[in-house]
C-alpha cells in the first residue's frame, strides 16, 4: 500500500481555525501560571475568609454561589484585558494579524481558551467548597439556566476585555481592567445581590452582565428554582454578550 504524499491545500475552514486558537490560549494561560494561581487566589481567599468570618453576616450557600461567579468575572474580563493588552503592544497581535484568523476568530477562539481555564478553577473552587461543607440542591431547570447564564456572561467579559485591549495603551488597560474588576465585583452584583440596593440601583445592578451572572449562582447555590427571573437572568446575559462580540468584531484593533 502506498501512501499519497500528493500536496492537498485547502483553507482552514473559519470555525476550525478559532478552535485551534482557543486550544492555544488555554495552553499559554496554563504556561503562564501566575496569572491563572491570581485569577484563583482571590476566589479562594474570599471562600475560605468567608466561610470563617462571615457566617453570621451572609450563609455559606450564598457564598460559594457568589465566589464562582467572581471567579468568571476574574477570568473572563481582567486577565484577558490585562494579558491582551500586552500581547497587542509586543507585537504578538501583529503577527496573528498576518493569518487566517481574522477578528472573529480570535475572539471566539479567546472565549474557547478562557472558558476551559474557568472550567478548571470552577472545579477547583466547586471541591474546595465541597469540603468546606457546600451542599448545593438545584433543579435540571436552574442547572441549565446557571449553565447558560455563565457561557454567555463570558463570552460578553472576554469581548468587552478585548474591546478595551484592542483600543487603549497597555498600561491603561491594566488600570481601568483592575478599576473595573472591583468596582463591578463589589457593586455589579456578583459578591453583593442586588436587592440589597436601593430600588433604582438595583434595577441598574440587574441589567448588568454581572449581576445576571451572580444571581443565577446564587440561585444555583441555595437551591431556588429559577422560574421566570432565571430566565430573564439569562436574557440579560445573552442580550450582553450578542453586543460586545458585535462591538470587539468592529472595534479590535490588532496594531498598538
């Protein structure tokens, strides 16, 4: 039997390529493990001090729901900002400027990578938290709502992370990623739910991509059906993510 050693060029199709890309990001993420041991410490650190020092003043279920979705929110807007940012001002961007990859690809490909580094540190926390005495009781329905609500909360933090990268000097990328990552952290929804605001602050806090992804944890977390809200919760989501995509497609630009 012979082998055909004949050349075959053809184009890699658009979705293979972004599938390889994310392939690749989640593998320089995991290279560079300083950055994802940050993304995780301080989930971590705020599970654990809050587990022994908080107990009075929030339950744990809340908690732990309220941690996973700070982890997502670290992953998936501050250290992609943070790293891509760098990456376009050492000229790395340029070079995948010159493939096939295009603007879309290299931002579906950075939601692929991320989304697998979040998917190991939700692991993590999800053990840690087990062993902390977590018992999470959610129905198929919030399951597949929290699910959700977390794919498309992401996709809309890696876009809006690149949207800023693509448009700002390096190192003003990295100031507003960790004004941003505090500020929407604390007062976005994700560690404090929103109905613990004033009404007219709430409704805001509730619009926001963050606040639909705490609330959906938290309900995942202390076992309430999602309903209704949970569906809108991921309407909110869904509407954010089709955005930034659209506005990190037309405004990254690949040269510093």
């Amino acid at each position: 039997m012979t082998l055909d050693l004949s050349p075959a060029p053809s184009a890699t199709s658009p979705g293979r390529a972004a599938l390889r890309q994310g392939r690749v990001e989640a593998l320089l993420q995991i290279r560079n493990g300083e950055q994802v041991l940050l993304s995780l410490l301080i989930p971590v650190a705020a599970l654990v001090l809050g587990r022994f020092l908080l107990a009075e003043a929030i339950s744990f279920p809340e908690l732990a729901g309220s941690v996973m979705a700070l982890a997502l929110w670290s992953s998936g807007f501050t250290a992609v900002a943070i790293a891509t940012g760098f990456e376009r001002r050492h000229g790395v961007l340029e070079r995948l400027a010159t493939t096939p990859l295009q603007r879309r690809g290299l931002v579906i490909g950075k939601i692929i990578g991320v989304s697998l580094i979040a998917l190991i540190q939700l692991v993590l926390l999800v053990a840690l938290a087990v062993i902390l005495g977590w018992r999470p009781t959610p129905d198929l329905l919030t399951v597949v709502v929290t699910v959700a609500t977390s794919l498309c909360a992401m996709a809309a933090f890696v876009s809006a992370a690149l949207l800023m990268a693509g448009r700002l000097r390096a190192e003003i990328t990295l100031a507003l990623a960790n004004v941003f990552h505090l500020a929407l952290g604390i007062g976005g929804g994700i560690l404090i739910p929103a109905d613990r605001y004033p009404a007219p602050i709430a409704r805001v806090i509730e619009l926001l991509p963050t606040g639909a992804l705490g609330q959906a944890w938290r309900q995942f977390s202390t076992g309430m059906t999602a309903g209704l809200q949970g569906w809108l919760l991921l309407l909110v989501a869904a509407a954010w993510a089709g955005i930034m995509v659209i506005a990190a497609n037309r405004g990254f630009r690949w040269l510093a």
